[in-house]
C-alpha cells in the first residue's frame, strides 16, 4: 500500500486553480467547481467552490475523486 502524505499538511502556495461549471439555474448565479493539483506531490488535488472562494479548499487524491466521479480533465483554466 502506497504512503499517502497528509493532504491538509501541503502548501498550496504556486497551486493554479482551474474550473469547471454547470448544472446552473437560470436565474442564478454561474456554479462552479475549482481544482489545483498540490504542487509537489503526485495525484493530490485541492477542491473548492467557485461560489465561496473564501472557504479552504477539500483535499482528495486522484483516486477519492474518480470514486467521487470527478475527472480533473474537464476542469479548464
């Protein structure tokens, strides 16, 4: 079993935080999901919410994402 580092340890100083939107209401505002890969470290993601940027981003690994049904890839920058 691969070592996973505790995630909320990392510094996510140089992350780039890419979006993905959807799923809106007409007559509200933009939904949006944000994600940074946490530099330094392979298959480790920070995720917040584009609508409450002041929150601390969750942190998963590439794994817990795929299990949640989230592919970095559709993320945009």
């Amino acid at each position: 079993m691969a070592f996973t580092p505790d995630l909320y340890a990392l510094d996510l100083t140089g992350a780039t935080f890419s979006a993905a939107c959807g799923g809106n209401h007409p007559d509200g505002p933009e939904t949006c999901l944000t994600l940074a890969s946490i530099p330094g470290v392979a298959d480790a993601y920070a995720l917040g919410d584009g609508k409450r940027p002041d929150v601390a981003p969750l942190r998963f690994t590439g794994a817990e994402l795929a299990a949640a049904g989230i592919d970095p890839g559709r993320f945009r920058a």
